[in-house]
C-alpha cells in the first residue's frame, strides 16, 4: 500500500517505522529539514520536505496514486486542510489526528474517513485502522495489552449465517479472542451474543483479543465465504 504520512513528529515517525517493516510504501512529509533528513536516514523513508497544506507538496508526495493518506500534524487547522486537500487528489482513504474535539465535524466536512483522538495515538492502533478499513472504535485495555474494536462484516463473508460457536470454533480463529457484542440494523439495542446467535448480513461484531491476535480475528471475520 501506498501510504503518504503528513507530520514527521514523534508519531509519524512511529507510524513510519511500523508500516516500512510491514512492506508498505512510506512517504512522510514534514516541514523542518533535519526532521526529513533524521527520517531518511533512520528509516529509510522517502521524505518530502515542505508544508502539508499546500497543494503542490501533496502532488509532489505522490498523493494522486495514493491508497491512504494520514495526518498527524500538531495543529487542527493544518490537519483539516491537508484532509481537504487530500480528498480534492482522490486519495482513496484518509485517517486525520484529532486535537480538539471542537473541530470534528469540520474534519468529517472536509472527508475524514477516521478520526484520531489525540488521547487514543497509539501505534498500534492507527496500523489496525490503516490495515483494516472494517475496523473501527478500538478502546484500549490494560496496559495496551488488549483491545476491544467492531469489525464490520462484509456481505461475501463466509460468517453471514453461521452461529457465535461456529466461528469461535473455527480452527483458525484465535482462541483468546471474542464475540461481545453485535450491533444489529433495526435493533437499538446491543445484541448480546450467545452460542447460537447467528451473524447477518449487515452486522457489526464487537470482539475483543489480544493485540498478537488482532490481525487473525479480523482476517477470520471478514475472510470471503
């Protein structure tokens, strides 16, 4: 995946790093000099040395051939142009660091697809959104040693009809890992599931594991029937 990082801060830097050593393709634009250089050289990512918010450094970025763009910059106003921008280059996905919750409409106006809490920056966590666009709401537990996150389920997923015991049985599904929740279209409330609930067609999965097991629970839930 070809992915653009606005923002070499500390953040950015430890986004860079964790999808170069999953084989993704790493741009990271920063403003200051020595950030660009520090990066290059550390990570071996291709940098870019300008301001997010223009137009013209996106290009240069490669943001047209982009399959996902993330904004981590410090200021709320720089972030929400960049996703302007962003979005006006068709880059396909765009994941954008939230400081003041005050700006998230305007975040979601100018095409957010995820917004990142400010309190919620953690590593592992963007990779997951990055990774898994059915991923969404991920609550940390612990010390980071869990997490609890909803995976939307695709409508070719082999799980549609299949029951809660089926899939926890499933030899492939982690055996720390599960179901705690579905939310249903129609039903306000939360559908606790039980050994014989069923998955439909339209359902979100709550599910719970630890983060070793992530990428597995979410490859079982969404694989193609």
């Amino acid at each position: 995946m070809y992915v653009i990082i606005a923002g070499g801060g500390a953040l950015g830097r430890e986004l860079a790093e964790a999808l170069i050593a999953r084989r993704h393709d790493v741009v990271v634009i920063d403003r200051d000099k020595h950030t660009c250089e520090a990066i290059y050289s550390q990570l071996g990512a291709v940098t870019v040395l300008g301001d997010a918010t223009d137009l013209h450094v996106l290009q240069d970025a490669g943001a047209e051939r982009a399959s996902l763009l993330v904004t981590v910059m410090p200021n709320d106003a720089d972030n929400i142009a960049c996703t302007l921008l962003a979005r006006t280059l068709g880059v396909e996905r765009i994941i954008a660091r939230l400081r003041d919750n005050a700006y998230a409409a305007a975040y979601e106006a100018a095409g957010a697809d995820h917004l990142i809490r400010t309190t919620h920056l953690l590593r592992n966590q963007v990779v997951l959104y990055i990774e898994h666009p059915v991923v969404n709401e991920i609550v940390m537990i612990g010390d980071d040693a869990a997490q609890v996150f909803s995976v939307g389920i695709p409508p070719t997923a082999w799980c549609i009809g299949r029951s809660a015991a089926s899939i926890a049985a499933e030899r492939k599904f982690p055996e720390g890992c599960l179901l705690i929740g579905i939310r249903r279209k129609g039903v306000r409330e939360l559908v606790i599931p039980r050994g014989e609930t069923r998955i439909r067609t339209g359902d979100t999965v709550l599910v719970i594991a630890g983060n070793a097991d992530i990428d597995r629970a979410v490859a079982v839930l969404t694989r193609k029937g």
